[in-house]
C-alpha cells in the first residue's frame, strides 16, 4: 500500500501542501586556483523541447517557479543502517521513493554497473529532472569512458536536469582529484557542454572547469567531525569560501541536512542533538543561496547509514541501545524530515498573529548558551541567537510587533528575505517591560525567520503580531 507520507516531496508547491494523487513509486537501491570567469544562469530546468535562458547576471533574479531544492540521492541499505539497529527498531515508512514529485534529484553514480545508474534511468523514465553525481574516487581510469557514458545514457536525456541549456553534472573528486583532468578532456570532445558542480570540502581548491561548488560538509554542521556545532571558525571559514567562489564567478549551492549520527562506524563518534538539527541547516542554508541561482541541496534521500536520511520512518521512539543513541531518545519522526523542508523552503505564507510557538533552534552562540521555555516566557542564559519560526511569511498591514522582556540585553528580530533584519532597519528600542514595534512600511515584505537575539542572559516573551487601532491598509 502507498504511505501518503511520502508524496510530501511535492510539499514545495504550495502552503496547502501537496496533492497526493496519481504518484508512482519506486525503490532506492539499497586543480587549480580560483580565477575561471563563468556566467551565473536561470536555474529552472525547462521542458524537453523548450529554450534554456542564458542570464549571465550574478544578481538575476530567478524565473518565476524555479526548484528551490534539490535533493541527493544515496544508495544506503536501510536494513544496514541506524535506524535498524535500535531497540526496537526503526523501519522505513511505505514502499518507496515518490519519484513524480517536482524537486529534482542529483543520484550518486560510481560508473554503469553502480546502483546509481538503475536509480538514474528510472527517475529520468518517470519524467523526474535528475542528474548525476559522479563519484570519481577509484575510477580515475574509466573517467573518460564514463564521460561518454553520461553524455550518451543521461546528460543529453530529455529529463535531465538543467541550469539553462545546460544538463547538470556533479562531481565528487577523489582527495587527490585523480581523472578529473581526462574527465574534461573527454568531456570537451563530445556534443554536450554540461553545467559542472564540484563538490569539495570549504578549505579545498576548487576547479577551473567547474560552474558551481557544492560545499561538502552541510550549513549547520561543524566543519570538524569530532567539533560542536557553534565555533565561530566554522562560520567564518564558510562565509570566506562563498565570497572566494562568487567573486571568481562559480555559484554556491549550500547544502542542508539532518544532523548524523556516526555511531555505527565509529563508535566514539559524537551524538548530535537530534532536536532542531535539520530545521537549523535549512535555515542557514537557505540564507546562504545566491540570487541567480537560489538552491539548497538537501542531502539525506536513501542515506540511512549515519542516520541522515530525510526519507520517512515508521516505529516506536527509544533511546536504545545507548551506545548509539547516547541516551537521546529518537523519535520515529514519520514524514516530519520532508514536512521540514517543505515548509521551509516553500513559498511565503500569511503571517500568523503568534510568532514562534516551537521549541527554539540555536543558530549561533558564544560558550554554552541556552533558551529555554519555563511556560512564562524564553530564559536565555547567555549570549545567543536562536529561531523560533523559520517558515517564510508575508507580513500583512496594519500590525506592530509586540512582546515583554525584562532588560535590553535580549531582543526578538525579524530577518527578512533580501538578507536584511528589522533591527538594521529601525532604531533600537531602549525599552524594557513591553515592547511594540510598528511595522509600517513592512507591508507585503516576506520574513524569512522570527529570531531571539541574546547579549547577555535575560528573559523575553514569545512575540505576536497585533494590528494597529485605525491602520489603513496597504
């Protein structure tokens, strides 16, 4: 029987949510410097027989219904993976993969006999935009024979997934980028000029050849394996490589996933915290986009390995064994993973009179800084910044927005979608006890997140929205 759950892959089309019907399913299988000066262009991949754009201009906007995602498909055996190993055991929810949903999927592809290539033929035969992501590492002598391969089988497919005219190609290099050099040899020899994504680590080199970087390592994730999320070295290392590849002219596709859990492999590995994980590299993901190409890459289809998989579970919630649970008590989530990122990379919504009714998701802090609810309001107990609504909405007219807190120390921000805040945009408030901003002026604008920002331990009340007695409309 088809589990609904899983035709949430098409939540990205509206706040509704998706229609669920007429889907089909299929199973997952179980060097250089910067300096090469490409042109960034449109990111809608268009129909079979229609003209790609060619917009060169960095700062383009993107066409009207442009993906906002793509997501990554891995090849995990669920049986084999985190989940399985619980006590009881967490399954897969349903019979497969919607594969008729609208967001385009890069499969991971280690030659013609990998389960890439079965996965890549039937996404492509169901009409799924689709590219490969070529895994290079112990194939550098059949880079050449598998560039031919790609361009015949599944680059010049009417399905494959485009940037312009161009069909995608992604590439996983190898440490020491062994083929890649007759890769683009072979590449530039036949019919086909493919839009190169490289995907590599943000202290890496990146590719003369390539036309975007993928960043391996997900928003929200410590660039150190063995690190904690939150190290202001991690931020500014990422924030360097983006401004490095833009000002060579590559695109940057951040990448958002849930937070893994490497205990199966390395049982020393440390345990994330479960709780807001994925909710947090959405958001800081997502605000890592370029405006020519605005895509997070959300990478957990089929990765049940490190427990990465965005892909519905079905099962009882537990906290055995600890050995790989480190006591946290995982939840059998359902379709919560994809809910997630359609709703947070989805189209703008209205507002809602209360803002942030979730549990708060760190995004930034100094030491060890917490907020919590104690059911009067947010107690932070250090300097912090934390999400209580990441779902874009469009602020409606005639509203201020109101809360309590008990010094200046803590404050509630808006950020809005053009990378700008509420506080760059008004004076800062000097008041403590209640605080009502208006928002004149702010009609129609689209916030992307509703944020406590904390300079010190303080207390602040969830906000809302109030309309204005008398306010005229728009």
């Amino acid at each position: 029987m088809r589990a609904p759950t899983l035709l949430l892959l098409a939540g990205l089309v509206a706040c509704a949510g998706p229609d669920e019907g007429g889907r089909k399913l299929i199973r997952p299988g179980g060097e250089g410097d910067f300096g090469r000066d490409r042109g960034l262009v449109d990111a809608a991949p268009p129909p079979p027989d229609a003209e790609g754009s060619d917009a060169s201009d960095p700062d383009a906007a993107p066409p009207p219904g442009a993906p906002a995602v793509w997501y990554v498909l891995r090849h995990d055996d669920p049986a084999t993976g985190l989940r399985a190993a619980l006590q009881p055991p967490q399954r897969p929810a349903g019979e497969g993969l919607a594969t008729s949903a609208p967001a385009p999927v890069l499969v991971r592809w280690a030659g013609p006999g990998s389960p890439g290539e079965a996965a890549l033929v039937a996404l492509q035969a169901e009409g799924r935009p689709a590219a490969p992501l070529y895994e290079l590492e112990g194939r550098a002598d059949a880079a050449a024979a598998d560039a031919s391969w790609l361009a015949a089988h599944h680059l010049q497919h009417p399905r494959a997934l485009r940037v312009g005219e161009r069909p995608v190609l992604a590439i996983a290099p190898a440490p020491d980028r062994a083929g890649l050099t007759a890769l683009n040899a072979r590449l530039e020899a036949l019919p086909v000029q493919p839009y190169l994504v490289l995907e590599v680590g943000v202290e890496a080199r990146p590719w003369p050849a390539a036309d975007a970087i993928l960043p391996r390592t997900s928003y929200g994730e410590p660039l150190d394996p063995q690190g904690d999320f939150g190290d202001e070295r991690d931020e500014i290392a990422r924030a360097a490589a983006r401004a490095a590849a833009l000002a060579a002219g590559w695109a940057w596709l951040p990448r958002a996933s849930p937070g893994g859990n490497r205990r199966l492999a390395d049982p020393d590995a440390p345990v994330p915290d479960e709780a807001g994980a994925l909710t947090r590299s959405l958001v800081l993901a997502r605000e890592a986009r370029v405006p020519a190409l605005p895509i997070v890459v959300v990478d957990g289809l089929g990765a049940w390995r490190d427990d990465r998989q965005v892909d519905p579970v079905s099962g009882e919630a537990t906290d055995a064994p600890a050995e790989l649970t480190g006591g946290q008590r995982l939840a059998a989530y359902g379709a919560a993973r994809l809910d997630a990122v359609a709703r947070l990379l989805g189209p703008p919504c209205p507002a809602p009179g209360g803002l942030g009714a979730g549990a708060p998701v760190l995004l930034g802090r100094a030491g060890a800084a917490t907020l919590v609810d104690d059911g009067e309001g947010l107690v932070a107990s250090g300097a912090g910044l934390w999400l209580l609504e990441g779902r874009p909405t469009v602020l409606p007219a005639g509203v201020q927005l109101a809360y309590r807190r008990a010094s200046t120390d803590v404050q509630v921000d808006l950020r809005f979608d053009d990378g700008t805040s509420l506080a760059d945009r008004l004076p800062p408030s000097e008041a403590e006890g209640e605080v009502r901003l208006p928002l004149d002026g702010f009609a129609g604008r689209v916030v992307d997140a509703v944020v406590v920002r904390a300079a010190a331990a303080g207390r602040v009340t969830r906000p809302s929205l109030l309309a204005v007695r008398g306010a005229a409309g728009p």
